[in-house]
C-alpha cells in the first residue's frame, strides 16, 4: 500500500489535533509529504514541528483567501497536490432552541461550507492535471439523525449530498472524489458525550487507517468502523418508526443531550463555540 503513497502531496484542513492530524501521521509514515492546515495556529505549528511536516500553518476554510493562499504555499514549496482532506469541522452540542445564531451559522459555515470551498479550489487544481483526489469527510451523522445534533446532522447530510454529486459532475475527469463517514471516534471533538449502546467509539488512527486505504485504492466512500456503519444502514433501511424506537433502545435521544459530561465537555464547547 504504501507505493500507492509514496511522495503524494497531501493537504488536511483542521490538521492540528484529532482525526486530521492522525491522518498526517499515518500518510508521513507510508512516505507522503504532508500540509496541514488550521484555524488554530498555536497547535497546527506545534502538531506540525512535533512531526516535520513539509508545511503547517493558519488556514481559516471559511476564509476564501486564507484557502486558496495556503494551497498556493504548498503548491510552491510542496509539490502539487495530490490529495485534499476537508477534514475541518465542529460539533456543539444541546437542543436547537438553545443554539444560538450565530453558532448554527458557524456550524454550516465550516462543515458546508468549508468543504464546498474546499472542493471548488482542489478542483480548479486538479481537473486540469486530470488528476487528483478529493476527499471530504463527513460522518455517519451523515446517514442518521441524533437528538442534540440537529445543526450538526443537517450540515454531514449536505456534506454526503454535495460529495456524491460532485462524483458524478466529474466521473471520468481523472479526479476521484470521495467521502469518510466516521462513527463517534475519541477526539476533543466527541469529549464528555456518553456512547450509543453497540456504538464503540472509534481511535482516530482507525479512521486514519481507512482514509489511507482510501487513497491507496479510491472508492466513493468508507464508512469507520464497518461494524457502526453496518448498523447505522440497516437502520436506516427500516420503517421509520422502527428505526427511530431502535434508535431511542440504543439511547441516542440521551447521548448528546441529558447524558453529556457538561464538566468534561466544557473545554471543547468552549473552543468549537469560539471560533
Ligand atoms: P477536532 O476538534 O479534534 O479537530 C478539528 C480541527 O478542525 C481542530 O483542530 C480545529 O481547530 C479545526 N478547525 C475548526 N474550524 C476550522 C476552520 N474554520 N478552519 C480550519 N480549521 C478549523 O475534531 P475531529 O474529531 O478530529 O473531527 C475532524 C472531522 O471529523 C470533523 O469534520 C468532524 O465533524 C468529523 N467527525 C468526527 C467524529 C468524532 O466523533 N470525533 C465523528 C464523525 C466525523
């Protein structure tokens, strides 16, 4: 697998800690050159001095200049790129009549948003070399429905549609396009919120893992871990009142709402609200 790495130029947007930066870290190790990218300059440059990464720095996805500057820097010292991870995103948490407007903007703004961006400059990149690989991840937030989340689900499911449409707009351009649909998986991301029963969370090196199967051998999508994604389709493949009653059984009407360590979620709340 790794000759099918060796030497791509991979950029990952919200590289500095979590999902994105254990995916650096798996890519590095199989010989890729890595960028990352962040809003949160502090950690991305210590992520990326922790790692000699090729390249590290601000990168703000809402931010059309910020974005199209920071592919312009690796373009020049990197190498063109080969892959484009729009891993950046945020998940507050609580009922939607407590969510205040300016968070449910934000939320659209770097979930959607950021990878609709993200995906029309890679492409601009791209589709001329007709080459490359775009790869954007959603979650299975993206195929179900969670009390708690409601802002956060709608922005995955626009995450899924707006990734499989693209796949059609550009099949035979040379350019795959693909999404990564993790379950709950143990980032800063998920801290404080209890599990749905059967739903183990996810280390981010599975999903780092999957994503460098992904470009090894692209697909349109992975879902990680296949057991939650087994279930979270079987699910959905029900009347809707049976997989809403399974839904509540496996307790997710509770995990992002009365069930939340508000103590040890404070942190992240605090983080993801202020960005
Ligand atoms: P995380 O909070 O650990 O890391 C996300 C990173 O994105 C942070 O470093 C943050 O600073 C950065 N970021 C936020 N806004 C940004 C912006 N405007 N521009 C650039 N960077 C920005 O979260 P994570 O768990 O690693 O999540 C990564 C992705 O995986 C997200 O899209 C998330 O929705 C998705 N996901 C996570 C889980 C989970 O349970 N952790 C499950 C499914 C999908």
């Amino acid at each position: 697998m790794s000759d099918k790495i060796r030497g791509k130029v991979v950029v990952i947007t919200g590289g500095a800690r979590g999902i994105g930066l254990a995916t650096a870290t798996a890519l590095q190790a199989r010989g890729a050159k890595i960028a990352i990218g962040d809003i949160d300059e502090t950690t991305v440059k210590e992520s990326g001095t922790a790692r000699d990464f090729e390249l590290y720095g601000k990168l703000d996805v809402t931010d059309a200049t910020s974005f199209e500057n920071f592919l312009d820097e690796v373009e020049r010292t990197v190498g063109p790129i080969d892959v484009l991870i729009n891993n950046a995103g945020i998940m507050p948490t609580g009922r939607l009549i407590d969510e205040p407007d300016q968070i449910t903007r934000r939320i659209l703004d770097i979930n959607v948003y950021g990878v609709i961006l993200g995906s029309k400059l890679g492409l601009a990149r791209m589709l001329p070399r007709k080459s490359g690989h775009i790869i954007n991840i959603a979650s299975l937030a993206g195929e179900s429905h969670v009390p708690g989340l409601a802002t956060y689900n709608a922005s995955k499911h626009a995450v899924l549609g707006f990734t499989d449409t693209l796949r059609e707009e550009y099949r035979g351009s040379g350019v795959h396009i693909s999404s990564v649909l993790p379950t709950l998986t143990n980032t800063e991301l998920g801290s404080g919120v209890s599990t749905p029963k059967l739903l183990r969370p996810a280390e981010p090196e599975q999903i780092a893992d999957g994503i460098v199967g992904l470009i090894a051998s692209p697909k349109s999508k992975i879902r990680v871990t296949a057991v939650a994604g087994a279930i979270i389709r079987f699910v959905g493949l029900l009347p809707e009142s049976v997989g809403d009653s399974i839904g509540r059984a496996l307790g997710s009407s509770h995990t992002f709402l009365d069930d939340v360590d508000a103590e040890r979620r404070k942190a992240y709340e605090e983080r993801a609200r202020s960005l």
